[in-house]
C-alpha cells in the first residue's frame, strides 16, 4: 500500500501544478468513488448525526502515462457530488479536467469544457464541489484491484 504523503490544495496556483503534474486529466478514468459521513446509528439504535458539512469523498483515478500514473483526491466538507455513470456503449475516458477554486470553494469535474453556472451542468458530467481537498500519488495502485470497496463479494 503506498505511504505516499498527503498534498493540501489551498489555491489555484496549487489546482495548476496539479493538473501539470497529471496532464490535464487527459486520458485517465474514475477507478473509485467512496462517499461517508460522521452519521451512524448506535447500538441502542439511537442515531448520532453531526450539524457540520460532514461529507467526504474519496476519487482515486489512473491515467495512461506515468509519474504518476495514479492519485487519490479527498474531498472534505463536500457540497455537491454529481455521478453519470456512461451509458452501455460508451467508454468512460477522460479526455481533459476542469479543476478550480472559486468564492472558497473547490470544483473538479471530468470534463474540460464544464462550468457549474451553465444550464448544462447536469448533464453527462461527473463533477465534485467541495470546501476543501486534499491529493496523494498512488501509482502503485495501478490495475483492476479495488482499493475501497469489498473485493470478496462482487459476484
């Protein structure tokens, strides 16, 4: 497992080495998605729930080049999550990014011509709106392994 530090995302001059460093995005794909929250249900059955933006997500993507070849993002204090699975036939290539940092918020989303003001914006893209986010290389990761979900159960 990689022992890879994490890296802050603060601002758009952080957002810019990043996407230098892996390429715009260009020819990568979504490997993982993993979402939790501070929510959960006592063994009394009470629920604890938290009144702070407790959601987080996990994205691990790989590309088809290398150094690095995988990273991992997590998005904390997340705002909005949109996930469009491709339909049956199509691949699920990402061609190019958008990643930014706007009115304190961080935006990434697996097309480069996307903007969160146009109408468009729910369409077939999978985007992530969050307060903070953090990345780490995982290019050991590469391949069909799952790292976050069950690996036992999948069929």
């Amino acid at each position: 497992m990689t022992k890879k530090r994490w890296e802050e995302i603060n601002n758009q001059n952080d957002i810019d080495k990043l996407m230098r460093l892996f390429g715009g995005f260009h020819d990568s794909c979504i490997k993982e998605l993993y979402m939790w929250t501070d929510h959960y249900v006592n063994e009394d059955l009470s629920m604890s729930v938290s009144a702070n933006r407790d959601h987080r997500v996990r994205l691990f993507l790989q590309r088809q080049n290398t150094d690095p070849t995988a990273i991992e993002f997590i998005f904390d204090e997340l705002v909005q999550l949109f996930v469009n699975p491709s339909p049956e036939n199509y691949d699920s290539i990402i061609y190019g990014a958008t990643f930014f940092h706007r009115d304190g918020l961080f935006y990434w989303a697996n097309d480069s011509e996307w903007n969160p003001d146009e109408p468009y914006k729910f369409s077939n893209i999978n985007w992530i709106c969050s307060k903070k986010v953090k990345w780490r290389e995982v290019s050991d990761w590469t391949g069909k392994t799952l790292r976050y979900g069950p690996r036992d159960d999948l069929k």
